[in-house]
C-alpha cells in the first residue's frame, strides 16, 4: 500500500514535471477517476463555486484539482501519505492536511461536501472514516464516494490491504453513520482519448524509470490483481452519492 499511494505518486509529480502541466490532472485521476466520473459526482454532489470540498485520501490531488478547475470549489485535501502530499502541493498550490481520515483534524460542521475515491475499499474500519466524514459535514451536505463493492465474498485475489465491502454492508455503513444513500450508479464511460494519452504518458515515464525497483514491482502487482477482479466480475466499482441526515451517528446492533 505504501509502495502504491506513497512511491508511485511522488514518481508521478516527477514525470508531469518532465511532460508538462496538461498532464497533471488525468496522471493524478489515474485509477481512481475519470471526467465522466468526476461529473457525475460533481453534479450528484451539486458543486458551485465557493463550496468547500473535503477529499479524503485525495491521493496526489486529480480529483481536487478537476472541480477547482470546472466548478469553481475551494478544496482542502486529506492524506495520510506524506509524498503523496507533497505530490499535490507540487502540482496543484492545494492546501493539503497531512492526517488519516480516523481523525479528521477540522471543527464539526465546517465542510460543504466531501468527496472518498477509491479509499473506503482500503480502509478497514470503514465505520470510524464515514463517523469523521459525517462529523465535519454541515447537515444536509452530500458525500461523494467512489467504492470497490464485492459481489460475494472476498476474494483471496484481493490486493494487499483492500477490504472490498458488499452492497449490503455499504448501505448499513452509510445509514449508521448517518448519511442516506440518494444515488448510486456503475462507474460511467471511459475517458476520451486525449484524457487517457496523457495519463499512459506519464504512466511510462514512470514505467521506464522505476520499472527496476521493488515499489513499482508491489504496486504493479496490486493494479494487476484489482483489474482481475474487475475482469472476472467479482467486484465493480460503484459511484455513490449520500447526504448527511442526522448530526449524531445512530447505532443499531
């Protein structure tokens, strides 16, 4: 996981440094979004300017940056992984938290929305990282979610450090910490062609010069047994959107 989201992306800020910054935001999105996605959850979400947008575990900062870029948002970024962070500082200017998601280091109430792509399915306790979300989320704000949702059980195929959740669980999570799930829908649309060129760019450029070390080997590894598992339909990648609908979490067991 570390090799994943922590050498992989300050490789990537490197490589878009090289190439050019038209690079910067399909390179960042790589594997946890694209345009047709981003829209989806930016309209679900109904972003405007000004509207202040958590992204927890934003990674080296793609997402962020896309509806800075084309709705005008003010995003504040949360990362645990410290290169990763530096990453999204050196390519976007975004303010960038350095914490985990567990414990969100922001007032209750003071976020607009809150986007989570491609985290939830890496987090274990997924309960304790909805309850922070929830927590700093203003009532009534919307949740933006990107999710791995397995089929059945899970797969032993499954990469190091994933916890894929079934729809089932998804929605009891969700309605335990408070929020409702309005809509959700399968990951829409590949990205267009000039979107992809410049992600697989840089994509090589990193191929080409880390190819040899044992971080790129690990994460390799990890993006070949996820797209095995989305070949083989055992798991599907679901976009989410849910709004807070209380300000205390309710627990049922």
């Amino acid at each position: 996981m570390v090799a994943e989201f922590n050498d992989v992306a300050g490789w990537t800020a490197d490589a878009v440094e090289q190439l050019g910054d038209r690079y910067a935001i399909p390179a960042a999105c790589r594997g946890s979004s694209s345009p047709a996605a981003l829209a989806w959850l930016a309209e679900a979400c109904e972003l405007s300017a000004g509207t202040r947008l958590l992204d927890v575990g934003a990674g080296v900062g793609g997402p962020a940056a896309w509806a800075a870029e084309r709705f005008g948002v003010r995003p504040l970024l949360l990362e645990p992984m410290q290169t990763a962070c530096r990453a999204a500082a050196r390519l976007f200017g975004l303010p960038v938290i350095t914490a985990d998601g567990a414990r969100i280091p922001l007032r209750t109430g003071s976020i607009d929305a809150a986007w989570c792509l491609g985290v939830l399915c890496t987090v274990e306790d997924k309960a304790v990282l909805l309850g922070e979300i929830h927590r700093v989320l203003r009532p009534g704000a919307s949740l933006g979610l990107l999710v791995a949702v397995a089929r059945g059980p899970a797969s032993q195929a499954a990469p190091d450090g994933n916890y894929f959740p079934t729809q089932r669980e998804l929605v009891s999570l969700l309605t335990r910490a408070g929020f409702r799930l309005t809509e959700q829908t399968n990951r829409p649309g590949d990205a267009p062609l000039s979107w992809s060129r410049r992600a697989e760019e840089v994509t090589a450029l990193v191929t080409a010069t880390h190819r040899a070390t044992r971080a790129y080997k690990l994460a390799a590894r990890q993006g070949r047994r996820l797209n095995h598992l989305l070949a083989t339909d055992q798991i599907s990648m679901q976009l989410i959107h849910a709004v807070v609908t209380e300000r205390e979490a309710v627990w049922s067991y």
